[in-house]
C-alpha cells in the first residue's frame, strides 16, 4: 500500500499475512492464531527484542512519518522482568518498548523503555512507567504516535481513551543517522519472560 492508509489486523486467518516481519528467522512457533480465533497469542520467551537471538516479536514497517500503530492486549506480567507490549523498532540496539511490567514493589505498571545504544542494556531502560489498575482479563490498549521526529506513547483501559505517558519523545534514537543501517522503523508486539520460575 502507498499513500494514507489506514490498517487493521484482526488476525481471523490461520496464518500470518507476509507483510508480517520477525526479527531474525523463528526456529520455533511461540505465537497461535488458532488457540483464539481473532487473537494473536505470543509466548512470553527469555529471548530480549535487545539480544542476538529470536525474540517474540512481529511487526510491521511504519511506512510514514506521521503514523500511529496500536493494540488491545490481554497479560499480566507473573515475575519481576517479564514484559509484554508494543515496540517502535529500529535495531536491536535501538527502539521504544511501550508496555506491561513489574514495579519494584511486584505492582503491574505500564512502562516506557528506550535502549539507545549497544551500552544501555538489552531490555532497555525504564524512562517513564505509571501505575495500572486492570482487571483480570481485562485489556490494555496501547498506542505509538509517529509525528515526524517526534513519538508520543499512550494506554489506557477502555478503547479509545488515552492517556499520554510520554509525550513528544525523541525519534532521533530510531533514526538511520542515529542507529545506522537503512532499514527504519517496525512497529511490533513483544512479549519477553526471563523463565526463572
């Protein structure tokens, strides 16, 4: 597609479209679409977006300067570490993860991370996180806006209704000139559990 578009995945088919990408070739199947038909299941794998392995995550290429990309999401976050959500994503040294985690107290949060280079660590770094109360299987939207260099990153528990927790964030970390390469950026779903228990 070229031009303004806008799309939307309700993932009702039995296997993924190919404009679907993964980071690296899987090895293995952590993610169903036929488990619950209209949804999308990921494996929470020990597997870091950060690392050189094959992490759980399928995106697709942001293709404007002005874009959004955006998701319902059911998890709850079980040990300290585990994450789950939405990335901007330029390398595995550069990208936004917006999503759901643990505080320092075992609380869900939702949370921003950036990682923007080989020496901030391979799960990034927590710039912003909030507090979240949600149900039990209750969903979390989240949402990336792309506004030329700028992103603004929002949740929320009832579809439609944002709240920004960070606003007019830097792109500059998911630039060609900051991060190299020539690939751009890939918004994705990513889910990550270090599997300790």
């Amino acid at each position: 597609m070229s031009g303004n578009f806008a799309f939307r995945e309700d993932f009702d088919d039995r296997e993924l479209d190919l404009y679907w990408l993964f980071v690296r070739v899987p090895q293995e199947k952590w993610y169903d679409l036929e488990r619950e038909p209209g949804t999308l299941v990921i494996e929470p794998r020990p597997d870091s977006i950060g690392g050189i392995a094959q992490p759980s995550f399928i995106g697709r290429r942001q293709q404007h300067m002005y874009a959004s990309a955006s998701t319902a999401m059911r998890y709850r976050p079980e040990q300290s570490g585990d994450i789950a959500g939405l990335v901007a994503f330029q390398s595995d040294e550069f990208y936004y993860f917006l999503g759901l985690g643990l505080d320092v107290h075992g609380e869900t949060v939702v949370e921003l991370r950036m990682r923007a280079g080989a020496d901030d660590p391979a799960n990034g770094l927590v710039i912003a996180s909030a507090p979240l109360q949600i149900e039990s299987g209750a969903p979390v939207y989240l949402k990336i806006d792309a506004k030329g260099g700028l992103y603004d990153f929002s949740y929320g528990t009832d579809e439609g209704e944002w709240s920004i927790l960070i606003g007019n964030a830097d792109g500059r970390v998911l630039s060609t000139r900051t991060a190299g390469g020539f690939v751009g950026v890939t918004f994705g779903v990513y889910a990550y559990s270090a599997g300790t228990d």
